[in-house]
C-alpha cells in the first residue's frame, strides 16, 4: 500500500502539475470577484419593506444543495434549454456559474453581518458627511477588509470542496473539466485509493496554506495597527 500511495503521489506532483493549476485557476476570481460583498452590504446599511424575508431568503440560501444548483444549471445549459446555444455545458465556464450561485449567499450573508456591525458604529460620521451610499459601502468595505477575508475563505472552502455540481455541469472531461474534488471521487470508484489519498492531500496541503496566509495577513495587519 505505501508503493502505490508513494507512486500515486509521484504520478499527481510529477506528471500532474499541469492539472493542479487547472484545477484552482478559478477558485481565487470566485471568491476574489463575487457579486456576494457589494450585496451583503448594501442590505446592511439600507432599510426597506421586505428585509426581513430577503435576509431569511439569503440565509437559506446558504445551504444550497450543489446538486439541485448543478441540475438547474445543467437544464438551462443543456442543447433544449434556453441558453443552450452558448455552448457552454461541460466546460469550465459552466463550473464557474455553478460555484459562483453557490458561494454568492454564503458570502453575502456572512459579508452582511459584517458590513452591519460596522455600519451600526459608524452611523453618525456618515451622517455628519453627508455621504452617498455608494460612498458609505466603499468605505466600509474598505474598513472592514481584514474582517472579510474570514468570509471570502467561507467562499473559497466552498468553492474547493465542490463535487456535486461541477460533475453535472462539467462532466469531469479529462484534460478539460476534471478538478481535484471529481478526480478523488473518480479514483475512489476505480480503487485507486493511493492516487485517490495523494490527490487529497495535496488539496488539504493548498486550503491551509491559504488560510496560513490569510491568518498571517490579518495578523500583521492587527500587529500593525497597534504600532
């Protein structure tokens, strides 16, 4: 058992390393780029009739289960649905709008108590400057940057962990749509549990080493704001 996990890892880190990188190329623009923040926080700092069914809406959302998302996905992608025409069904684009309507609740709503708690404290200077809204998310955002890194590796664990959707959607193609997630899955239903292990490890080797450096960002920045 050790000569086959040692040679599956040699076969992933070696001969592999291409697939790596095809593997996350969309992960960091998902969670980086997401409509989710400017959402979450523009329901933080407005009050309108209705707010409480759309924060309760989003919240649920929150659990979205990726194989019902992958399924709708898949209808309208499909050759008979009504954006078949794009072509877009099993390719990566089709796996980035799957995990983007997953990610996109989770990061507005996290981003949203966030961007509230905020807004609650600093209420009055926005008042007294007269700001525009779209000033006062900026400038919320903004302070609240270190704050929000925790949401947007909520997003990123999301994104990294998916497997549901982007096979439906993807199709795990060879060389074109297969991820790291599918790939153990794939090689767990074949008994190839070395390569199976040593593709997991390398994916549990990635998510702490962005949530290391996340850590460490957010430490050096409190380090420096009590200089």
């Amino acid at each position: 058992m050790a000569e086959q996990f040692g040679k599956g890892c040699h076969l992933h880190l070696i001969d592999g390393s291409a697939f790596i990188f095809r593997a996350f190329h969309a992960l960091p623009p998902l969670t980086r780029k997401s409509d989710g923040l400017p959402i979450g926080a523009v329901i933080a700092i407005t009050r309108f009739r209705g707010r409480g069914t759309i924060l309760v809406v989003m919240n649920a959302l929150m659990g979205l289960p990726p194989v019902v998302v992958g399924l709708l996905v898949y209808i309208h992608l499909s050759r008979s649905g009504p954006l078949g025409f794009l072509g877009l069904l099993y390719t990566p684009t089709a796996m980035i709008i799957a995990q983007t309507i997953l990610i996109t609740p989770i990061v507005a709503a996290l981003s949203r108590q966030v961007i509230e708690d905020l807004h609650a404290e600093y209420a009055e200077q926005f008042r007294s400057f007269c700001l525009t809204r779209a000033q006062i998310v900026r400038a919320l955002l903004w302070d609240g940057r270190y704050s929000l890194l925790t949401v947007g590796l909520a997003g990123f664990g999301r994104a990294v962990a998916e497997v549901g959707a982007v096979i439906i959607v993807g199709g795990n193609i060879d060389h074109l749509t297969r991820v790291m997630t599918t790939a153990i899955a794939l090689e767990t239903s074949k008994g190839d549990l070395a390569l199976a292990l040593a593709l997991g490890i390398v994916l549990l080797v990635i998510a702490l080493g962005v949530n290391a450096a996340v850590h460490s960002v957010r430490m050096t920045a409190a380090r420096q704001a009590y200089v």
